[in-house]
C-alpha cells in the first residue's frame, strides 16, 4: 500500500474522508517511514497484521529521537498478546488458537472458536489480551521527562468525552473504565462503584482499556487496546482462561482478570477524536501534524523485517 502523509484539519469530515481514501488505495509501493526528526509524529496503520504492527512500533520507539513525541495507532486482526513476561501456558488456552487442535475432541467438549489465532508475545509488560478487528490500539511514545502512567490514559478520556462516552475515566490501576449507568454512585477506596441509594450493592465498572509500558534509554513507551466494537466478548473469556493454570506452578506476571465491555463507538471515529486530543496536547491549537498512513511496504525497513521475525520465534 502507498505511504501517504496527509495534512488533516480538525473538521471531523476531513478526518473521515481522509481515512477512507487512504485506506482503499491499493497501490504497490516500496517505501520507509517519512523522516523521524520531526518533534510531534503520527501514524495509523492499514495492516491488520499484529507482527508487523508491533514491530513497527518498536521501530518508533528505538529509532525516534529525544524530544519527539509520536502517537501510532493500529487494528489487529485476532490474536492473543502477552506480556514479555508471562507465561503462555498460565495465561492463554492454547488448544482454541488453531482449530485443527480440537478436532479430536467430542462435539460437547469443543469449544467456539475464530479460526487461527495468533499467539504474540510483545515487548512491554503487562497482562495478556485479545485483539480484533473492533479494538484499536493506541500508542504513545516521548520522552521520560513528559511521561506519567495517567498523562496518556486521561488524554483517550478526554478523546472518548468529546464523542458522548461520559462514563469513561483512568481507575487506580491505570485503566480506562467505564462507569455503571444509570444510578448515583461514588468510587470507594477498592475502586468499585458503589451505589449511593442503596450502600451496600456494588457496582463493578467494565474494563475497556488497559495499559502496559517500555521505559528504556529515558523513552517512554506506553500502549493500550480500546475495546470499541469487538463481536468477540462472549468468546475473550475462553482464550484467556488457560485449562492447566490449577497444575503449573511458575514464575512469570499473572494477569489480573477484571470485567470487560464494549465502549461502543466506530474506529474511526475513535482514532479521530485521539489524533485530534494528541494534536492538541503536542501542538496546541495552532498547529495539526501531518497524519501518516503506514502498513505492509515498511517490511523495507530492515529492522521492522527483522522484528517480525523476531516476534514470531518468541
């Protein structure tokens, strides 16, 4: 697909139409990323591939200079992520991943699945989570000096706010949830909602989006998966429940499980509302950074090539 750097006014229309046009060229081309000097960058890529979307990220964050900020947003088609420090076998139900390995299985014991899946193992930490084509996954990389676990977090609320999602906001884990509706509630000391007409009746909030992080060199890399629009939320709960996990004792950061939900609203939608809050963050009111669309002509770059490679032995 062509590299195309595009301009774009914060009229959500322009926005729209630019990702529309963008993403139906099919032109062929052989190209690297446009210059990396720049101090305020972003990307979104047209590759649902999860190897290549996290390599190119990688490349982002090994290559970008001191004092660039860059915002990178990506689509995966199904898979699975795990931190760089878990234990698949704790944290994933391996059989689902490829369907031919439950075929052996009687009719009553087999369990819904999506095809093959991808098993990816990334290079931050954090817990393990399911990828598709209704999350978006955002990233924002910039110097240690600009980064806090909450500053990014807040910047999607302020981007899910400006669409009508009121109920979102940054918990004390550092995740996205949204809030019960519908009834008075206050958040008490464990985080959880608790209904104020009637005290004693808590209310979990959905998770629907957590945060892993890469600090090295004084950069800092910090991620999440917008869980917008999945069609896969009665189905997360299966790859994400490993049937050894009660016979394995083993090292390795366990996920914690929390409630999830679907935010409800288009990716596009989505990724418009973050650019334009990042752009507003970056680069105040006077100036919008050009909008680069990336995808399947950057395995050019050797380095994301070699990361590809990489992440699919790992």
């Amino acid at each position: 697909m062509k590299l195309l750097a595009s301009r774009i006014d914060k009229c959500p229309e322009v926005l729209i139409r630019v990702l529309n046009s963008t993403r139906s060229c099919s032109t062929q081309a052989t190209a690297v990323l446009p210059s990396l000097s720049s101090r305020v960058q972003t990307y979104i890529s047209n590759s649902r591939d999860p190897y290549l979307n996290l390599s190119i990220e990688h490349f982002l964050f090994e290559k970008s200079p001191p004092g660039s900020k860059i915002l990178f947003l990506y689509t995966n088609r199904p898979c699975v992520v795990i931190g760089r420090n878990q234990n698949p076998w704790l944290e994933v139900n391996l059989r689902l991943l490829n369907p031919q390995n439950t075929a052996s299985h009687p009719p009553s014991a087999r369990q819904p699945t999506l095809g093959s899946v991808d098993l990816v193992r990334r290079r931050s930490g954090g817990g393990t989570v399911f990828h598709d084509e209704g999350n978006v996954n955002w990233s924002v990389i910039c110097d240690m000096s600009e980064f806090t676990r909450d500053k990014h977090a807040d910047m999607i609320v302020r981007a899910l706010r400006k669409l009508g999602v009121d109920r979102a906001r940054v918990n004390q884990r550092h995740d996205i949830v949204l809030d019960p509706s519908g009834i008075p509630t206050i958040v008490d000391e464990t985080d959880r909602m608790v209904n104020t007409e009637q005290p004693e009746v808590p209310s979990c909030p959905l998770k629907v989006s957590g945060s892993a992080y890469k600090l090295a060199r004084n950069r800092a890399l910090h991620h999440g998966t917008a869980l917008l629009n999945s069609p896969n939320l009665d189905r997360i709960s299966s790859y994400l429940h490993s049937p050894a996990r009660p016979f394995i004792t083993a090292k390795g950061v366990e996920s914690v499980r929390s409630p999830v939900g679907n935010i409800g609203i288009s990716n596009q939608s989505f990724e418009k509302a973050v650019f334009s809050e990042f752009s507003a963050l970056y680069e105040g009111s006077t100036t919008v950074p050009s909008l680069h669309f990336v995808g399947e002509e950057l395995l050019g770059e050797v380095a994301i090539a070699n990361g590809m490679r990489e992440l699919k032995v790992n």
